[in-house]
C-alpha cells in the first residue's frame, strides 16, 4: 500500500434501497454539460451517478436494480480508497465502467489492443 492509498478520499455513501435492500445505489448530482466524464470519475470513485443539468429532485437518490427512487440527504464522508474498492465491488460500478470501455474500444480501436487497455484500466482502477 503506497502513501496515495492511505490517504482519506470524498465519498458519498448512498445507503441500501429502501424498497429492494439492492446496492446498486446512486444520487444525482448538478452538472456541467461534460456528463460522461462526470459518470465515468464517479464509477471510478465508486459511485453511481445521474447528473442532471436544471436541478436535482427531490427524491435525489435512485436504485438500479428496481427502479426506485427516494429523497435523503447524503452527507459527504471521508473513507479509504480500500473502502471505495469494496463499496465499488458491492455497487457493481468498477463492472458498468468496463462494460462501458468495452463499448467506446468497440467504435474506435481494433479487437487486439481492446483486451489489453481493459486490462491496463482495470488493474488502475483497482489499485494494482
Ligand atoms: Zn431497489
């Protein structure tokens, strides 16, 4: 574990679906108009995000699995990034920012060099 590891990063923890108990858990948040890097840093962070340009509803938390959405504040806590692995792992985030790599290699780069990027942001992803 290097210094960078050990060092506490901004989480938003967005509690278990009231409805289904799933993980799969998000918020929205106020954006800018650069969406996909935004839902792309936060899938990084272990997060799962919808921005939204106007304002954020009030039911400002949302479920994936069922669909489901509730309004609670979600406080900004302060956690390692071993913390935000696991939460990443459990929300499934670190599998919808691959399958979403796969999908933009797909339009833009031969199949050989695909697996081995994949690969390589993985492995920076988890920390390896
Ligand atoms: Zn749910």
């Amino acid at each position: 574990m290097n210094i960078i590891d050990m060092l506490p990063r901004a989480y938003y923890n967005v509690p278990k679906c009231p409805a289904c108990n799933s993980r799969m858990t998000g918020r929205y948040i106020k954006s800018s108009d650069e969406d996909e890097q935004i839902i792309e840093d936060a899938l990084r962070n272990g997060e799962l995000v919808k921005p939204i340009k106007i304002a954020i509803p009030e039911n400002n938390c949302f479920c994936i699995d069922c669909g489901f959405e509730w309004s609670q504040e979600i406080p900004v806590s302060f956690v390692t990034s071993n913390q935000i692995a696991r939460e990443g792992i459990e929300r499934g985030t670190f599998e919808i920012l691959a399958a979403r790599q796969i999908e933009k290699d797909e339009k833009e780069e031969p199949k050989i060099r695909k697996t081995k990027k994949l690969r390589a942001s993985l492995k920076n992803m988890l920390g390896l």
